[in-house]
C-alpha cells in the first residue's frame, strides 16, 4: 500500500514537471536551445562592447533577435517521409550570421545531408579521406582572416595543378580552425577533404602541397611571413585514412559517421569564440559574408545536383500534381484535364514593357549591411524595420510547420503552443 501510494506520488510530480517544462523528451531539444542561445547572447554581447561601429551593432540585435525565445521551438511527433516520428528544434526567423549558434547547426545539418548523399553515389574503392595542414607556427602574428588567405591561396594553386586534375575527379571540402590556447599559434588552420580519387601517395601528397604552400608564402610576403616547417623531412602534415564500417587502426581509418561528422563541422567550435581576440572578432564582423567553409568541385558537385532536382511538372494540371490551389484551380474541377492557361499568356506590350512584352525587372534591393555602411539608413530606423519584418517571418513560418507536420505539437521557449 506504502509503495503505491509512493508510486501514485511519483507519477504525479513527474507529471506535474512535465507539465512545468513542456515537453516530455523534448527537454534535451530544449536544453540543447538554451545552450546555444546562451552562447549566441554572449556572443551578441561581447560584439556590442567591442565597437560603436553601426554595422556591428546592428548585427548584435540580429543576434539577439534570433535567439529570443519568440523565435525558437521544440517539437514532438515530426515524421519524416517513411513515417517515423522524431523530435526536433529549431529557430523560425535566421539571422544567417557565423556567429550564431542556431543558424551555424542549421547550415551544418545541410551540409551533412548533402555530403551523406554525395558519399552514397561515390563507389567505394575511390573514396579517400584526407587533412591538409600547415606549418602555422611562422603565422602566429596574423589574424585568423589572414591566415586563411594563406591556406586558401595555395588550395586554389594546388587544384589548378596538372597533377590534382590527373588524380582526383572531385572533392567535399570543409575548413576548419581550431582555437588552442597556450599555443605559439592561438589558431590551427586546416581542410577536411573527402576525394573521389584513386591510390595516391602520401609522400608525392605532400610534396605537391608543400610546393604551393611555399608559392602562397611567396605571394604573401608582405605580410612578413617565411617558410619553415619544423617536420623531420621539412614537408607539413597531411593525414590519408582509409574509409573503413568498423575502425581498428585510429591513425589509419576512419568510419562513415566520422567522415561525415569531420565535413560537416561549424568552422569552429561555438565555445571557442570566447577565446578569440576581440580584433580578429571585429574584422570577421566587418565582412558583407563570411568566407565559405563547405564547398564541392568536379564529380561531388555534379553528383550534389541530384540531390536538388525537381520532378518535370506536366503542363495538364491535376488533382495530384496540384502545388498551389490559389494558381491551380483544377482541384475544384469534376475533370483533370483542365490547362490553365493564364501563366502561358503573354501579356500586352506597353511603353515600360522590354521588345519581349514582359514588365521590366525590379532593382535588386541593397542587403542590411550595404545599406547601414552607406548611411542610407540609420542604426534605429533598422532596428524597427528588422523587428517588424521577423514577427512576419514568425507568423508565416508557423503556418509552414503546422501545414507541413499537421500531427506535430510545436512549443516557442516562451511557452507558447501553435
């Protein structure tokens, strides 16, 4: 009797916690959403402290923006296309900047998707999983912008090389910096790569990336830079490991899942932004765009097309290639042979029409950042203007979820249930 009456107890305060903190095993999403929100509002933070400048400012709100709990959800009861359900989180409006930790996971989610996809095409005796290094040591006075320069300069003359074009077909490229503290060098520059090759040799490997990395030292001499690369054989470090479903060797193999983690990382681990110097923060802060980490060339980039084609839409409109009803309005009709014919009609020629009989296209509208650096709005008018176009993308983001996953309960981290 004691026992049922603890048990009755029991359930009722873990109902009741349920209750008080949303979702039953939503709390790891919701724990996860804290936890990147904290880092982001640090983030946000430490930008505003760090310059008056209207661009950095502006771009702390849309931190703060972005990581308000209006804006961010946890779900139960997704499903995906095989019907299995799952639980989820997310964020409705993005600020899309490298500093946010939501926006960074979702681009990272993307990626693995696509390098998921493009590992599956590749047959399995061409794929190599290679880390190219360098001797980062004689690069320690440079901020990590220049740096990558460095880096990325002899990736461009390495790939242009008649030996690159002869061995590999295609490439999956993810850059990636590691912040490490008590380091001659705060940062460890390097790339993740997944190649579509045959056999290569690890000394012939390093040596072609030695010969460009010492033409990009040449090319950036002004910035006070020399050669030296304090490796036995004076050659940088770079790492070929065979794709392997179970791992014995650590040094030479890797597993499928570790690849894809590998390709697929943020640029650097979201806590490591509190360890990087407030100048170098200031001048990734002052970029219209953040440089791009995640790229694929030659057989993976065709390969990745297929990923995003869209079936062929038939010119007859029935009830079940309907997309749209407010442009299709076959669904309402008795027949599916109806053709609507108002997007196949070609429209009067007028006097601000081009020779083709179409409207003239609109002005490409200036983003957020060109407009405050060129004073064409102020920091407040901006601020105003982003807040009211957020709480749209809110709304209407709302009804994409409960129209895509009718079945699914979505929660905001304010509690609210829509």
């Amino acid at each position: 009797m004691v026992a049922q009456v603890k048990s009755q107890r029991s359930s009722q305060i873990g109902s009741q916690s349920t209750l008080a903190n949303g979702f039953g095993f939503c709390l790891p999403q919701k724990s996860a959403l804290r936890f990147k929100q904290k880092l982001s509002n640090r983030m946000a933070q430490r930008l505003k402290a760090a310059s008056d400048n209207t661009v950095i400012q502006a771009l702390a709100f849309r931190l703060e923006k972005c990581n308000q709990d209006e804006n961010l959800w946890v779900a139960e009861d997704l499903h995906t296309n095989d019907g299995e359900c799952y639980p989820a989180r997310g964020n409705l409006g993005s600020c899309r900047s490298r500093f946010c930790s939501q926006c960074v996971s979702k681009s990272a989610r993307i990626n693995a998707k696509i390098a998921d996809y493009v590992f599956n095409k590749l047959n399995r005796a061409y794929r190599r999983y290679v880390v190219l290094t360098m001797p980062d040591d004689s690069l320690s006075h440079l901020s990590l912008l220049k740096q990558r320069k460095v880096f990325y300069k002899a990736w461009d003359l390495l790939i242009e090389s008649d030996w690159w074009r002869d061995n590999v077909r295609g490439v999956v490229r993810c850059d990636e910096f590691t912040v490490k503290l008590g380091r001659k060098n705060l940062y460890h520059y390097h790339s993740n790569l997944l190649l579509d090759c045959g056999f290569l040799a690890i000394l012939r490997l390093r040596q072609q990336w030695a010969k460009y990395l010492k033409k990009s030292y040449e090319y950036y001499k002004h910035y006070d830079i020399e050669w030296d690369c304090p490796t036995k054989d004076g050659l940088p470090d770079v790492y070929i490991k065979r794709i392997v479903s179970k791992v014995n060797d650590v040094k030479k193999e890797i597993s499928r899942e570790k690849v894809i983690a590998e390709l697929c990382k943020y640029a650097t681990k979201p806590q490591d932004w509190k360890d990087v110097p407030v100048e170098d923060i200031i001048e990734i802060a002052e970029l219209p765009r953040f440089p791009r980490m995640f790229d694929l060339t030659g057989s993976c980039k065709t390969i990745a097309k297929g990923i995003r084609r869209k079936p062929p839409q038939n010119a007859v409109n029935s009830p079940e290639n309907v997309v749209n009803e407010q442009d299709n309005y076959c669904s309402n009709l008795n027949h599916s042979t109806y053709v609507h014919t108002k997007p196949l009609s070609v429209p009067k020629i007028d006097a601000s029409s081009n020779h083709f009989g179409r409207p003239p296209p609109k002005p490409k509208q200036k983003s957020w950042y060109r407009r405050l650096r060129d004073n064409e709005i102020t920091l407040e008018q901006y601020k105003i203007e982003h807040s009211f176009s957020l709480e749209r993308i809110i709304r209407f983001r709302k009804i994409q979820l409960r129209q895509r996953y009718p079945f699914a309960t979505f929660q905001t981290l304010d509690g609210q249930s829509f």
